[in-house]
C-alpha cells in the first residue's frame, strides 16, 4: 500500500511504472528452442574430381610461306580470308629465267643420252671382236668404262633437269595445306628472294587446345584420351577433344604441366588463335575418401566449419576440405566416420543449440 503522499507525488510528476514478469519455464524455453535440422553421416566415397583448366587456342598447323626463288611478283591470286585448298596457287613469281634454265638443261641431258647409246653401241660391238680376238681384254676394259661414265652423265644431267623444273614449279607459291590465309605481306610488283617471307596460312578445321596442369592434376589425368572443351565468347556446345600428350617437364614461366587436346571444329564455327577455352579433363584416379555435401560445409571468417551431432546437441567443428565435386566435399580433418553432420538448418545454429532431427 503506497502513503497518501507519496501517492500524491507519483501523480504530480505523471510517471507511471510497468513491470512483465515471465514465468521461469517460459524464459527457459525461449533460450533452449529446438532448431529443427537434417543430418547426414560422414561415410568414406569414391571420389573423382575432374580437373578444370584455363587453355588457350591454337591452329592445327600454321605456316608462314616463304619464297623459294629470286624474282619480281606477277601474280597475287588469294587475299587476306581466302580459304584455300591444298595446292592452291596464293602468289606467282617471274618465271623467265627457271624457263631458260630448264630448257638448257634439257638440252644437255638429251646430248648426254645420246653419248650413252653410243657407248653402249660400242661395247657391244666390242663383245663381239673380243670374241674374235680382233681386239684386247684392255680396250674391252676401257669400252665397258665409257659406258659407265656416259651413265653416270646421264643420270646427272636427269637431276639437273628434275631440280630445274621444281625451281619452275617454285614460281608458284602454294598452299601446303587446307587453310585460311591471314596476311600477305608481298604486292605485285615487289622484288623477292629465297627466304623473304609472303604470306602467312593458318588450318583451323581442326585445332589445338593447350592448358597448364599441376604435378598433383597431370597425375590425375594421366591415361585419359578425351576432353570437353567450352568457349565463352562463342554460342556452340561443349565440344570433345582427343588428348594428345600431358607434359613431363613443367614451362619455366608458369610452373605448369602443358596438356594439348585436338577438337575438330564445326562447320560455320569461326576460331581464333589466343581465344580463352576451359578444358574438363576426368580423373583417372578414383580415391576413397571421407565426403559430405557441399552445403554441410559453412565458411565461418577464415576457416571452414561443420555443425556435428552430439546426443541432442551440435558442436560446431573446424574442418579442412579438399577435392570438390558438385555432389561431394572432401574432409581431411576435424571429422570422423560415422558422424552426423547438419545439411539442414545449419544458418539457424550456434554452438551447443538443441536440436530436432526431421524424420526421428
């Protein structure tokens, strides 16, 4: 019971007290709620995790042409773009003087054949006077020489002949393989030698992927022989390459193992050399290890964590990963097999909190 004056007091000064008392068993319920959860066990998987690598694109075969004779351009028949075949003409040289010297040659390979059948005439009638005893073992001997020597002429000056008429067909500069010409450096008009470089061909029907892989990844794919290759910057699907080598010595720049995959392009599917690709390669090797889900695993500041089972509690656990899949995280530490680790319900928890398990 409150005094007529202090009554009076409280009233004058208009403040008014509210006190909500809870019962002890309601305070103790909103502190000890069950979260609920699902849990999953930690059982030892076969693991196998592809290898994902960052590789750049390359022509199957580039060539820069070169000129093989001296002489002045008279012919350009291919531009930058064209898309040639095999033997292909791209440029053609003066083809004056291969003409002279060819014809030259001829000539004196026809003088040459000719000194041939006559040594061969007169051995034969040598043969036949040695029969005779017309004439000596000696002249025989020097006879069957001439021959040989007019052979030896001939056919030296039949080899004059083949290298003067490649020289002829040197005039033309072809395309040694199917492919897109990307430069041409020479005009009509311009003087070349041997060596001066023309114009460059690139083959991009098919092409080569090359990627770095770790020591630990090149033992992974060891063995495989195919790939699945994805562009971003162009709109076609995952196309699959046969894997042509991994590296046994790593590049100096980056430390890496190169893996090189072929992939036949499709048609209308327009490459270029240095575009960015991902190569997926499956691991050969199948470990057994202790996984969980993905979405068991929490990152809590630097460190990853699991909430684990204990009786009607969890315990929060620091954990290191490993291999990772889409369906599967691997644990090396901080877990053990058999354990109940949460995959449900985990962002409501703290370390200790109750638990109601879905399902039990």
């Amino acid at each position: 019971m409150i005094n007529p004056p202090f009554r009076s007091l409280l009233g004058g000064v208009g403040l008014v007290c509210s006190v909500l008392l809870l019962p002890a068993h309601a305070a103790d319920s909103a502190l000890t709620s069950a979260v609920r959860v699902r849990l999953h066990e930690v059982r030892a998987t076969s693991l196998s995790t592809p290898v994902e690598v960052t590789a750049t694109t390359w022509p199957f075969q580039r060539a820069t042409l070169a000129a093989e004779i001296q002489g002045r351009v008279v012919s350009r028949t291919a531009e930058p773009g064209a898309v040639l075949e095999t033997g292909a003409p791209l440029l053609g040289i003066d083809d004056t003087k291969a003409k002279i010297a060819l014809t030259q040659a001829e000539q004196d390979a026809a003088s040459r054949r000719v000194d041939l059948a006559k040594a061969r005439h007169d051995f034969t009638r040598g043969k036949e006077l040695y029969a005779k005893a017309a004439i000596s073992q000696d002249r025989l001997d020097e006879l069957q020489f001439n021959v040989d020597r007019a052979n030896a002429n001939a056919n030296a000056a039949a080899a004059v002949v083949a290298e003067r008429q490649a020289r002829l067909s040197d005039a033309v500069i072809k395309a040694p393989f199917a492919g897109t010409v990307t430069d041409v450096r020479v005009h009509i008009g311009d003087y070349v030698s041997p060596g001066t470089p023309v114009a460059t061909l690139v083959n991009f029907r098919r092409a080569r992927v090359i990627g770095g892989v770790t020591a630990a990844e090149a033992e992974r794919i060891e063995g495989q022989r195919s790939a699945s290759v994805s562009f971003d910057t162009l709109h076609v699907e995952p196309l699959i390459g046969e894997v042509k080598s991994v590296g046994r010595t790593a590049e100096a720049r980056t430390g890496t193992y190169p893996v090189e995959v072929w992939i036949d392009v499709p048609p209308g599917t327009v490459l270029r050399e240095g575009i960015t690709a991902r190569m997926v390669l499956s691991s050969a090797r199948t470990d057994t290890v202790l996984a969980v889900p993905p979405q068991a695993v929490l990152r809590e500041g630097t460190r990853n964590i699991v909430y684990v089972r204990e009786g009607d509690i969890v315990r929060k656990r620091a954990v290191i990963t490993g291999q990772r899949t889409r369906a599967a995280v691997e644990l090396r530490s901080g877990i053990n097999a058999g354990d109940r680790v949460v995959i449900e319900g985990q962002f409501a928890l703290r370390d200790g909190a109750t638990i109601s398990v879905e399902g039990e």
